[in-house]
C-alpha cells in the first residue's frame, strides 16, 4: 500500500473540524503537532506532551488557537512525508503554481537547542507565482489564559503571564489584535520560513534565517533516516511497518525515556459522545507492548530507555510498593493525573466533555505485570540481560501477582461500571509468572520456582474451567459469563494455548461471527457487557491486527492476509491510525495510537514469516 497520497480540495471555505484522519504528524521527542491537510496545525503543546496546548482548534475551532499557513487562491492539497522521515510536506496546486509547506521540529542538533521546542516551517514556492497567507493565533493553556502580542524589528512575541512564544520569519509580520498575520507572494524557486520558538529567562529571542532552517533541515532529515536505517525488517509491508515504527518514535519522550499512548487528547470514539479521554500518559501496558514491537525491528535503543524509565518509576525498591502497580504514569514519572473538564471548550465537532488527566490511573488493572515483565523478558533476550537489581524487581512484582492474581479488577479496557473477574486479566498473570519462570531457568536465576509454578498453573486451571463457556463454545470476558470480548485474542499470542486447540479454534469462531465486520474487531458488546458509559464505539484497531495474528498462527493464513490487507486501506492517507474506526470507515478516537501501530507491526512481522 503507497501512503504517498492524500488529496483534499480547499478551493472554498473549509470546514470548521477537519476529518481526524485529515492529519500528519511531526515532533521532536518531547511533544508533537498535529498538521492538516489544509495547511493548519490545529493540536501543538509546546513544551511537552502533557504540557498546556498553545494550539488546540481541532478541539475548539474557535477558542483553541491555530497556525494556518495556506495558499491564498482555490488549490487542492496532498500530503506526504519526506521520504524515511517525520517531516510533513503539504502540497498546494492551484491555477497558477505549484508551492508546498515543509513541516518540521528539529531533532539531531545540539541538546541546548532542544529546549527552544522548535517548530519551523518552510514555505517553498515549486513553479509558477502564488499568494500564500498565514495566521499565527495561539490560545495558551488551553484557551484559558489571555496573552499579549509584542513586536519587535525580527519577531513577534506571545506572552502569557510567563509563557511565551516568539514567532520570527522572513516574510513581514502584521499584529491583529491577539494574532499575528502575513500575506505574502512567491515565484518559482523562492521561499519564506517561520519558526516558533519558546522564550524565557534562559532561552533568549534568536531569528531563523533560510539558510539556519535548510541546515536544520537536513540535520533532521538525517537523524530520522539515521534512526530508521537501524530497522531489520524486510518484509512485504515495510513502507507500513516503517512508518508505524517512526510513529512510535515520535511519541517517546527522550529526557525520560517515556513513551506516551497517544499525543492528543479527548477526541472522541464516538461524535458526540463522552468517551473523550487524555492519552498523553505513560500507559504500562502500551509502552511495554511498544518494546516489543520495536525490539523486533531491531531498535534497542528505544527499549532500554523505557527500561531505564521502568526502574526508576515504576519498579520496586527505594520505597516503591510491588504493587498494585500505577497503571499510567506521566511522562516525567509523576503518580498524580487528576481528571477534570475543560468545559470553556466544545470538542471535536461538539463532542463535549474535553478531559485532561485520567482517574484510570487510579483502577485496578492486574493485566499490567504479564505486559511488564514481558517486555523485561524480552528485553533481557534479544537486547540485553537485565541486572541483579532489576531481577530482584521482576521476583518482587511476582511474588505479588502469585498472593494477588485471583481478585477481581477493572480489566484491559478501563470499564467503569464495577470490577469483574476479567479472563485477560488472568491470562497477563499467568504471562508474568510464565516469562519470569523463562528468565530464571534460562540464566539460572534465583527464583521460588516451588512458588511460582503452581501459582502459574493455578491460573491456568481457572481459566481453563471458569473462563470457557460450554453454551457459547467460547473463552469469554470474565469468569462465569458468556460475553464474548476480543481481547482473548491474546490466548495463542502470549502461547497460554495452542492455536490449533479444539476450545481455541471454537472461541475464533465465536469471534469471528460475532465480533468482526469486514476484518475489523470490536473489542466487546456494551449493551451485553455495560462498561458504565453511555453511547457506543466504532472497532478497536489493536484487536483487528490481534485478530490477523490469531489467524496466522491457527493456520487461517490467506484468511489472515486479507483481513490484514483491507485493514490497511483503513489508514489514513500517511499511514496513520487513530485508536478506533468508525462503522463508515472514518479514523476516531485520540491520533495517532500507539496500540495501533504496535499492533500493526506485530501482525506483519508474524504474516511475513508464515508467508516465507
């Protein structure tokens, strides 16, 4: 599949809220912006991830604050990504010229530069003559706090009680009340650029001339073609698979090693609904099943910062209990997330509440340790052996699960509607247990093996008696029920069961009618299970690639590369996914996800290697 394309037409006056799939991304391992396909970058937080949005009109399209950067005259636009990079290109065709937009966040340059959070674009005119305009509007801390312009002989100055944002270009610059505007013209082979940058005590204003941002450009340019050379995939769908990869290095935070769910907030699963929630955290689970799918290209590096992150926050010792563990941690390491609503802003085509924070952080979710220590082994195999004090975590967060694995808990899915004894929550003890065990026989590791042994296969009897229902035919959501939930999809996966075992293939069956349409998984029936939200969600696109990888290791390969195939055409223009797609096949939820592009690259590395 070519992910070169993407063509939209902003002859007349667009639309308030762009399709969330109408989007690029670009970063610089501390935060990201998110860039329309209309010029516009309508998601931006400066700083970092979690920090306060400088521009936020994809979630306010009044009140949010945006950079638009555009053609002045009818044109249609295609996107693409300059080639093995995370630099956005925007391409403007009109009536007479061809022009496009360079977007970038340095990255590769001098640590001390890094903390100016850089934001440059280039304005390149192809052929022919045209008009371009530009609208700086900041709307700092969300939208909440107001801010002063002030202009100087080389830039214009954004200050919010403290914040601030200097914006220099080459072109003139024209302050309009809280805004700063530019109209300008270029012929074949001229450029303008601009570049924001923050400013403070320590960082004083300094300008961006053409040639610093051509040589900023190419710095980054070859850090990201640097980066992804290290790759060792060879497959069929390595544009796919490379351009997932490069996702997920966008949204690891470099100072600590963290690497974030999602890089936006509160879009919603469902318009107008109130499933918005704030991905911009550190998830256990996602991050350790990120390890995974970068040790298996190859990148080490990525993992052994994370594992570095895992000790220092997340691990036993210097009086960290073992457990129950955080299920999300923020980029910095810091426990406390609290939850709370934005309500001075609308959401994403009115889909209100917009949330920042996330009281999940404070449930129960058992399922985190098989993911966590997974990932530890996994490391300790193909990366590196793990120290004596970082084995004497992982039996400290074993021992654990083996007095704790039996209780109910709120489950992979975050529900709020009760705690259940949710099947994968059993199934991701039985992991922790299972991969410590691996570690200590392999290198002969201290262990109370005894112990461990029969805890593990204590789970296992459980799930083996009272999560199978003998009505459905089927591994179910939790003990006692027959609700049917995608995230069983995890039994051969993890090798909890054989693939081609009679109960298994029954329950992918089961699935299969029940849960899948046109390959893509829902992850479970909330009217037979209410999870205690109202309204409903589209399929989960982390269990349609579960789903392909199901099948390639129950032997349904051709079946399995179809699905995978028709799940492909569902990205967007880039390569991109949201968390969710909806029944017409349009991106929903926060943008792009982690669990996504993780669970995209695992299924083509397993098809590949059933293939041949």
């Amino acid at each position: 599949m070519s992910v070169n394309g993407g063509d939209r037409d902003v002859s007349g006056p667009g639309p308030r809220y762009l399709p969330i799939s109408d989007h690029g991304l670009i970063g610089d391992l501390r935060s990201v912006a998110l860039v329309g396909m209309d010029g516009t970058i309508d998601w931006y937080c400066g700083s970092a991830f979690d920090a306060p949005s400088v521009f936020a009109a994809i979630l306010d399209a009044e009140r949010g604050g945006a950079f638009e950067l555009a053609a002045a005259v009818p044109a249609r636009t295609k996107q693409f990504y300059f080639p093995d990079t995370n630099v956005l290109i925007t391409r403007f065709f009109t009536e007479d010229g061809v022009g496009e937009i360079q977007d970038f966040m340095p990255v590769g340059g001098e640590a001390a530069e890094s903390e100016r959070h850089r934001l440059i674009r280039r304005v390149v005119c192809v052929r022919g003559t045209i008009p371009f305009r530009a609208r700086v509007a900041p709307r700092f801390d969300y939208g909440a706090r107001p801010h002063t312009v002030r202009m100087t002989a080389d830039a214009a100055v954004f200050d919010a009680d403290g914040l601030a944002l200097s914006l220099t270009a080459t072109v003139p610059l024209t302050a309009e009340g809280p805004d700063v505007r530019a109209d300008f013209k270029l012929a074949g082979g001229e450029s303008a650029v601009f570049a924001l940058d923050q400013v403070g005590a320590d960082m004083a204003l300094r300008g961006c001339p053409r040639a610093e941002a051509e040589a900023q450009f190419a710095t980054t340019v070859a850090y990201w073609r640097r980066w992804l050379s290290a790759s060792k995939y060879r497959g069929r769908w390595r544009e796919m698979v490379h351009r997932s990869a490069l996702t997920l290095k966008l949204l690891t935070y470099a100072p600590t090693g963290a690497i974030v769910a999602a890089p936006t907030t509160s879009l919603p699963e469902q318009i107008g609904g109130e499933r918005n929630w704030d991905y911009r955290y550190v998830w256990v689970r996602d991050a350790a099943f990120c390890v995974y799918a970068l040790l298996r290209l190859g990148f080490t590096g990525e993992a052994a910062e994370f594992m570095k992150f895992v000790t220092r926050h997340i691990s036993p010792g210097d009086g960290k209990p073992s457990g129950p563990l955080q299920i999300m941690y923020g980029i910095d390491g810091r426990t406390d997330l609290p939850e709370r609503e934005l309500g001075h802003l609308e959401g994403y085509q009115g889909s209100a509440p917009v949330r920042i924070g996330n009281d999940a952080a404070e449930q129960l979710q058992l399922d985190i340790y098989g993911a966590l220590i997974d990932s530890i082994y996994l490391y300790d195999k193909w990366a590196e052996p793990i120290s004596s004090d970082q084995w004497d975590d992982v039996c400290a967060l074993v021992d654990w699960v083996c007095a704790h694995w039996d209780q109910p808990d709120e489950g992979i899915w975050e529900t709020r509607g009760g705690r259940k004894n949710f099947l994968y929550s059993r199934l991701m003890c039985w992991v922790a247990i299972e991969r410590a065990i691996r570690m200590a026989n392999r290198r002969g590791l201290p262990a109370d093996l005894p112990r461990w042994s029969g805890c593990r296969d204590a789970i296992y009897r459980r799930i083996m008696t009272r999560g199978w229902s003998a009505s459905r035919q089927a591994f179910v959501q939790y003990e006692g029920g027959d609700v049917l939930d995608a995230s069983v999809l995890m039994m051969p996966l993890t090798k909890f069961v054989a693939p081609t075992d009679p109960k298994w293939l029954s329950t992918l069956d089961a699935l299969t009618e029940e849960l899948v349409s046109d390959s893509l998984v829902y992850r479970y029936d909330p009217v037979a299970s209410p999870d205690g939200l109202r309204g409903d969600e589209g399929t989960f696109s982390i269990c349609s690639f579960w789903y392909v990888e199901a099948m390639v290791h129950s032997g349904r390969v051709d079946e399995a590369r179809l699905a995978f195939e028709k799940m492909l055409t569902y990205a967007n223009h880039l390569g991109l996914y949201a968390e969710e797609i909806s029944h017409t096949g349009e991106q929903q939820g926060n943008f792009p996800q982690a669990f996504t592009h993780l669970g995209l690259i695992s299924a083509a590395f397993n098809l590949d290697r059933a293939l041949g």
